[in-house]
C-alpha cells in the first residue's frame, strides 16, 4: 500500500501542472473558473507532497534509514521543482485572467 503513495504523489504533481496549462491553452475563461483551478492546483501540489512526507514517515517507521538517507535530497528537489512550476503557471493563469477581464 505504501509503494501506492509514490505513484499518487506523481498523479497529484502532474495534475497540478496540467490544470493550469489547460487554462493557458483556453482562449476564454471566467476570473472564477480561473481562481477555482488555481486552488485546485496548489491543493494537488499539496496532496503531493503530503503522500512525499507519509511515505518517509513509513521509511522511518521500519528503520529503513538508508533508503531516508539516499532518497532525501531528490525528493527535495523534486519537491522544489513541483512548487516552483506550479506557482509559475498558475502566475500565468492569473496573470491571463487578469488580462481578459480588462478586456
């Protein structure tokens, strides 16, 4: 089961970045649909990196410290990567949303 949270955490990031290209690829869209899918967004990237951190947990909990040891600093690097795109696009997004309410 815990081998699942891996797999999950990938779907969640690729979810969070994927929204927020839809809404880059949408010629319109409402400010609310916008703010709505920028939410959904970050909670994705925050249900990622949740599973992230039950999976070290489960790491812990079976005295498993050299795969801690070993897959730490990718996983904050990947970590970094997921927060960092994510933010960035959903910036476009609000930036887009923005631009076409002026409009």
């Amino acid at each position: 089961m815990y081998g699942l949270l891996n797999i999950g955490s990938l779907f969640f990031g690729l979810v969070a970045w994927i929204i927020p290209v839809v809404f880059l690829i949408t010629k319109k869209f409402s400010k609310n649909n916008s703010l709505v899918g920028i939410f959904v967004s970050l909670i994705c990237v925050i249900i990622s990196m949740l599973m992230q951190m039950i999976y070290t947990k489960f790491l812990v909990d079976i005295n498993d410290w050299s795969a801690v040891m070993d897959t730490q600093g990718s996983l904050i690097f990947a970590s970094s990567v997921l927060l960092i795109v994510a933010i960035a696009l959903n910036g476009l997004v609000l930036r887009k949303s923005i631009r076409n309410n002026l409009e």
